[in-house]
C-alpha cells in the first residue's frame, strides 16, 4: 500500500488534493511531485493541497512541498496549504516555510483566496 493516499476533487477553479498518509523520501513524496506536475500539464495551476490527513512528513516531504510550490509559482498559479496538523505547522514554523506558504484553517476561507 502507497503510504501516500491522494484524492482529487475541484471546487471551482481550484483542484483540491485531499492526502493522507506520510509524506517521507521515497514514495509519498514522489506521489506528490507526479500528481502536482500532471496538474499542471492539465492546466490546472489554482491547487489547494489539504493535509488534514496527513499524520508524518519528513525533510524530503517539505523539499517537494517547497519545489511543488516553485513549480505552480513558475507557471503562474497558486498553491495554499490546508488543515496543516500541529506537527508539521511547528515544522514550517522552524523552517521559516510558514511565511512563505499561505496556510488556512477553513477550505472555504481558502478557497475564496484564490485569485
């Protein structure tokens, strides 16, 4: 079993890819980086990753994390972060990633912050 499970959803404009799992060097980041980039082959650049589900992410998690943010960023879309757990909000927090990312708490409020 992957231990990264992506459900895909769209909410207007915005795809959302509710995970669950980890995040850790080898598969769940790899599932990561194939589901962002076929995103964004389809056109699809407003996405809202929701990590609710989402129990461990490792340093090569928060590497693809950053990379799939660059990815989206180069070609003019966006990407938020949402339902981050405690954990891997204090994570960001250290890494000084939490500025860089916009983070919510409430898909809709998310969602409405979409250009």
């Amino acid at each position: 079993m992957a231990e990264l499970n992506i459900r895909e959803r769209q909410a207007g404009d915005v795809t959302v890819l509710d995970m669950d799992g980890r995040i850790t060097i080898g598969e769940g980041s790899v599932a990561l980086r194939s589901a962002i980039r076929r995103l964004l082959e389809e056109g699809k650049k407003k996405i809202l990753l929701n990590l609710a589900g989402v129990g461990y992410i490792d340093s090569s998690g928060i590497g693809e994390l950053v990379s799939s943010y660059t990815a989206i960023n180069k070609e003019g879309g966006q990407l938020k972060l949402l339902s981050l757990t405690q954990k891997l909000q204090d994570l960001l927090t250290i890494t000084k990633l939490l500025t860089v990312f916009d983070a919510y708490d409430e898909e809709a409020e998310a969602l409405s912050n979409f250009k």
